[in-house]
C-alpha cells in the first residue's frame, strides 16, 4: 500500500522547461529550417512547434550552454545577410548566426513559452551584458532599443528571466574562473542589471556537475557574495548508462542527493549572511546523456555548420529514468523553482527532426508530457511499505488548485517480475480515473525512429478505484500516469 502525506510545495510551471543551445542541430534543422515543407514565415518549423506545445514546455533557456561563453549577441541581429559567419571553439562548429536573440523572442512567442536568455560572463562582460538587456527589453528612444525597433521587433521583448553565464567552474568554458573571481563578476553584472530593472529575474551559476572537486564550496562561495543580489542558482546534472542498467535505474536517488546537497549550502549561506532572502535552485540543465554521444565530439574533428552531435536515440529505459528524474525534481519543489530538460531537438532532446522531413517524439517525451500536467499543482509526499513488492515502484502523487483532480505517476524499476500498486487516495474523494496511460515495451532497448516513431509510445493502462484506493498492475520495467477526478469535499 501506498500511503500519501503532507504537501511538499506547489510544482512551478517553470519545473517543465527546456533548453536550446547552438549545438549541432538543435537550431539550424531543429526549431529553424526556412524552406521546410511547414515552415512559418519566419523560418520556425511547424511541424516541431506543435511538439513543443502538446509537450508542455514552459519555459526555454538560450542560447547556451558552452556556447554562450563565446557568443557576441551583435553577431545575431539586423539582416540576416548581413550576419558574419563565426567559429564556434565550444562545439567546434561554423557558426551562421542566421537565428539570434530576435528570432529567438518570436519563436518563444509562437512555441507559447517564457524565454530565458544566457549572457556571455566567459569572454563577455558587465558592458555587453547591460546593452543586450536594454537592447531587448527597453521600449524606444535609445540607439540600442531603436536599432531593436529597426530589426523589425517594436516590442521590447521583456526578458524576466536572465542567467549570469553558464558553467564557469569547468575548465572547459571559455573564460573559466575560479570561484572568487566569478563571484565578483557576478554581483557586478547583477548589481548592473538591477539599476537597469530592480525586477528582473537572476539566476547564478552553480556546479556544471556533482562530480566538480568544487561542488559544495564553489555553491557557497558564489552565494555568499551574491545572494542578496539574485533569486536563483544553477546546477546542472546528467546520468549515464554505463552497461549496468540496475544502477542507470537508480539514477532518481542521485538526483535526490544532489539536490538536498544543494539546498543544504543554500540555507547554510542563508545563516551564515543572516540573509532572509529566497534563494532557489534553478536545475537549468539535467538529462540522460549516454557515453555513445560522445563519439562525433572526438580531437580532430574539423568544423562544420549544424553537425549531426549528440543525436541520442533514447530507448525505453532511458524513458523510464526520466520519469523518474522529473519524479524527484517535483517532489523538490520547496526548493527547485526551474528545471530545463537539456535539450529539445536533436541534440540530447525529446524531439527529433530530419531535414525537409518528419518530426517525431522520442522515447522521452512521454513522462515529461505526463508530468508537465502535473504543473501548478501540489505535490505530496507517499511512502511505501518497507519490505513490499511496491518499493520497486516509485510514486509520485500531484493535486490540482481546485481540487478536482489528482495526478498520479509511477515509475516500475524491477526487470524481472510485474507488481501491483494500490494507492490510499480516500482523502481526495476519488470518484472514476479520468485517463491512464502506460509506457512499456519488451525490448528495454527498444526505441523510436524516424522509420518507425510509434516504437515506445503510451497504450491505456487498466486500473481500479474501490474505497478510495487506485489499484494498477505494470509490467517490468515500465511508467504509468494516471489523472483522477475527484469530488471537491463540502
């Protein structure tokens, strides 16, 4: 039996982001192909658009990354002709510059998401940062906003919510710092950025990985100068399967730990600067990144414009880890306020796309559209009985503000055997199961393809609801999410 208890905190719609970097195909034949057969006016395809919405993405995190690090947004902007072509050193790309911050605005607009722009705190400074904000989000009557106005967007853009670099504790990022000297580069930027607009949104770079011989200490350092400055701080994390699936499955407990480490210097920066300010972790990038991946990144390679990298085809245990990741990032929700699935298209992303072809959803999108509609509800915490055969399964259980229903997600780890899951919802007033869906496939390893993109997709799971109790059946190996209408109680 499963058993729920108390609220944890309210899953922000932001939990159910993503992110799109100038890597590989991510952009050019991703979310931009001019001259596809369902290309827009403005280039965006279509045919990934509709994706984006039905998958429930929030927000979108730009343009990087380790990109971003080397990126001079003025390359991005005014007539498309006019662009120079660059060297990307971070993905060993040419780099056409043919979509920037412009394009990005409107596609955000289209894709009905909330754009969340990276500045460049690598080779980049406080002054580039300062005018790529008043280029976008100032209204008129300034050179940088009327050259905003002449590139064809009268609106400012409104950019609220803003990430001062990306990755900086890694030796790999253009302008790596220590510690210290991001720490001071970051409350300048963010002090700046404040006298331009006190609102805005700011999110500080935390650990690239838990791995980081800095994580922990580099969190504290940087917050300890910043944190009466920003609302938010990164981390970023991936996980890998190696060859040893039972560990890959138990990828979620990492999660778990890196998180509440997190959180744990956070309130520890807190007491120490007797700051009352509430500072929140933005989980800005997180994914399944398998080591196969990457092979296209290897020394020698020579620069190309768009490469096919990093294009994974995830597989039915890779879609059932992120099931589980998204479990853990929700039931965070005291302390996690953003989380971006990295990436979207192509590159590491729930989304495929050929050129001049298909989309298709991978094996990913599933529980993450599932849990996306888990967003703005309250999410409570379950135990499972010690010892049962349900401690294989992972549950998860949201409410919605009005009460009306309840959402249930849970995630079948054991590879051997099925189990049977009933859940105590009595206390919710549960009157019929309104929609379950089951992800399962025999073949652990089975994926999508562009040959065959319904490989591992949802089917309608069987459930019983008697006495208040949900009762479901799931095979090894497998996700479920279930959506029950309840009675509103008085």
């Amino acid at each position: 039996m499963v058993s729920v208890g108390e609220p944890i905190g309210v899953a922000d719609p932001r939990l159910f982001g993503s992110f799109v970097e100038h890597l590989g195909r991510g952009v050019y034949g991703g979310i931009f192909e001019p001259g596809h057969p369902r290309a827009t006016v403005e280039g965006f395809r279509g045919d990934v658009l509709e994706l984006v919405r039905e998958l429930g993405v929030s927000v979108v995190r730009y343009p990087g990354g380790n990109f971003v690090s080397g990126y001079n947004w003025r390359d991005g902007i005014g007539p498309s002709t006019d662009r120079p072509r660059r060297l990307d050193l971070a993905w060993k790309s040419i780099e056409t510059n043919e979509f920037g911050t412009d394009e990005f605005a409107a596609w955000c607009r289209a894709a009905e998401v909330e754009p969340m722009l990276a500045v460049n705190l690598g080779l980049g400074d406080v002054r580039s940062a300062l005018e790529l904000l008043e280029y976008t989000n100032y209204s008129s009557g300034t050179a940088l906003s009327d050259e905003r106005r002449s590139n064809g967007a009268a609106d400012p853009h409104d950019v609220r919510l803003w990430c001062l670099g990306n990755e900086l504790d890694g030796p790999w990022q253009l302008g790596h710092r220590s510690a210290e000297e991001y720490a001071e580069l970051a409350a300048a930027s963010a002090s700046a950025m404040r006298m331009f607009d006190q609102d805005l949104e700011l999110v500080v770079v935390g650990s690239s990985n838990a791995d980081m011989e800095t994580f922990g200490s580099w969190e504290a350092t940087v917050l300890s100068r910043t944190i009466d400055l920003v609302d938010f701080i990164s981390c970023h994390i991936y996980f890998y399967n190696d060859g040893d699936l039972p560990a890959f499955l138990g990828s979620a407990a990492a999660l778990d730990r890196f998180l509440e480490g997190v959180a744990s210097t956070i309130r520890h920066v807190q007491t120490v600067t007797r700051s009352s300010r509430d500072i929140r972790i933005s989980l800005d990038e997180w994914n399944v990144w398998n080591y196969r991946a990457y092979d296209a990144l290897k020394p020698g390679r020579s620069f190309e414009q768009a490469p096919r990298l990093l294009e994974e085809e995830y597989t039915l245990a890779d879609a059932v880890v992120v099931g589980t990741l998204l479990q853990s990032i929700i039931s965070h929700a005291d302390v996690v306020a953003i989380a971006a699935l990295a990436q979207l298209v192509n590159v590491i992303g729930a989304i495929r796309a050929e050129p001049n072809g298909e989309a298709w959803r991978q094996s990913i999108f599933y529980p993450f559209a599932a849990v996306a509609r888990s967003a703005g509800h309250t999410v409570h915490q379950t135990a499972v009985r010690s010892g049962s055969p349900e401690s294989d399964a992972r549950v998860t259980v949201t409410r919605s503000a009005d009460g009306e229903s309840v959402h249930v997600h849970v995630a079948h780890l054991a590879l051997d055997r099925p189990v049977d899951v009933e859940i105590d919802l009595a206390e919710f007033w549960p009157e019929r199961v309104a929609h379950a869906e089951l992800l399962w496939h025999p073949d652990p390893y089975a994926s999508n393809t562009q040959e065959d993109p319904v490989t591992v997709a949802p089917s309608t799971l069987e459930t019983s609801l008697r006495g208040g109790r949900l009762s479901v059946t799931l095979p090894p190996l497998s996700w479920a999410s279930m959506r029950v209408a309840c009675r509103v109680s008085g």
